[in-house]
C-alpha cells in the first residue's frame, strides 16, 4: 500500500533561518505528490504539489522537487518567516485513486 | 465563493449521542470527501463521494454514515458515539477534471469531543 514518512518534529528556527522539512514516500504506480499546510485552528491549504517525476512545485517561496529516484519530495524554504508557523504535511495520490494518504505532519515554530 | 464550509465547529457528545456534521460547498465539485485527523497524526479518509447519490468507504468507516443527495452536501452522520471518535473531523471537495492531481478544498475542522 501507500505511504508518507515525514520528518518528526517540532521544528523551531529563528527568522530568516533555512527550512527542510523530509518526506519521503513508498507508492505502487506514478503518485501525485502535494504539500498541504495548516496554520493553527484552520483547515489544510494546498502549498504546493508536483504531479510527475523531475517536476518542481512552488509557491509563497516554498519548494519541492518530485525525485522518483529517491521517493522523495522535501519541502524547502531559503528565509523563515514568523507567519510560516504551521504544521506541514506531505501527501500523495496514485493513479485514478480517491484517497489522499498523508504523512503524520510536521509543526514548524519559527520565532523572532 | 464560501468554498467548503462545515458546521458545527465544537460539539461534545455524550457516549451513545449520535450527531450530524454537515459540510456543504459551492464550487460545484462532483468529488467531496470526509477525514479525520487525530491529535499528532495525518488525516485518515472515512467516506468519499464521487457525485450526487455515490458514497463509498475509505479507511477508518466504522461508526460512521454518510448520504449524498445534492452535489453541494455531504453529511456525516455519527451513530453510538463513542470516545474513539473524539477527533477534528475535515470535509473536502475537489472537481472532477484534472485526475488524481486535482487539489482537494478543505473546510475548516470540526472539533469533536465524546465524553
């Protein structure tokens, strides 16, 4: 079946700090690969997603790149805000499918 | 637009209580979905829908029901309360078009507690 590994977390860094976040993933077929945010007492957003291999998604300075190689799809960030806050999951879709699997998330905290 | 909207947003049930969460969208998406997301964990898919009177069940269905008799509403209903379902309860939807790597819309959670 599928899969998402994430990094645990909670992550705190300083602003402006560098962000990795690790998710790696095991899928049968060509999955979808997303990356969904959620900021406190909100529902997820979709951040960013990438649907085939070498493909890159970005969005509001986040990145991820789809490597098949390394069943891969680290979420990257140059300069932390205070308002990136949230707790981010990684997340994919196979094929025709309906059913969205996700990692278990990772809180961010970055602090002034 | 609304998007994805859910009501309530905080109830607490009694052990036995059953209950409706309602979720409702007005993008006019044929797909719509039902997630529960327990504290430190990823969300898990109960029940999906793949257009008006189409349900089928996704990973964690048991104790719950869900209807579908208008593309916008997707009810879930909640028979016998119990504490295991103590949980933030997410609706979403996407369109049909795009496939496996269309963007799915979430709503913003109801929070449930069974005591």
């Amino acid at each position: 079946g599928n899969s998402v590994t994430q990094m645990e977390g909670p992550v705190t860094l300083s602003e402006e700090a560098f962000l990795t976040i690790n998710c790696t993933y095991t899928a049968t077929g060509y999955p979808s690969l997303f990356w969904y945010v959620q900021y406190p007492g909100e529902g997820l957003q979709l951040l960013l997603k990438a649907t085939k291999a070498d493909d890159k998604g970005s969005n509001k300075g986040f990145e991820a790149t789809y490597r098949k190689e390394t069943t891969s799809f680290h979420l990257e960030k140059g300069s932390v805000q205070v308002s990136d806050s949230a707790v981010y999951f990684c997340a994919l879709i196979t094929g025709g499918g309906n059913k969205l699997t996700f990692g278990t998330g990772t809180q961010l905290k970055v602090e002034l | 637009n609304a998007g994805v909207t859910q009501t309530p947003k905080f109830r607490i049930l009694k052990i036995g209580q059953s209950m409706t969460l309602q979720c409702a969208q007005d993008m006019n998406h044929n797909y719509m979905y039902w997630y529960r997301q327990d504290p430190g964990m990823g969300l898990k898919l109960i029940y999906y829908s793949v257009g008006a009177g189409i349900t089928d069940k996704g990973e964690v269905p048991n104790g719950y029901n869900v209807s579908r008799s208008t593309t916008e509403d997707f009810p879930l209903r909640l028979e016998l309360a119990a504490p295991s379902q103590t949980s933030v309860y997410f609706c979403a939807s996407r369109p049909v078009g795009g496939g496996a790597g269309e963007t799915q819309y979430f709503g913003p959670g109801t929070r449930l507690l069974v005591l």
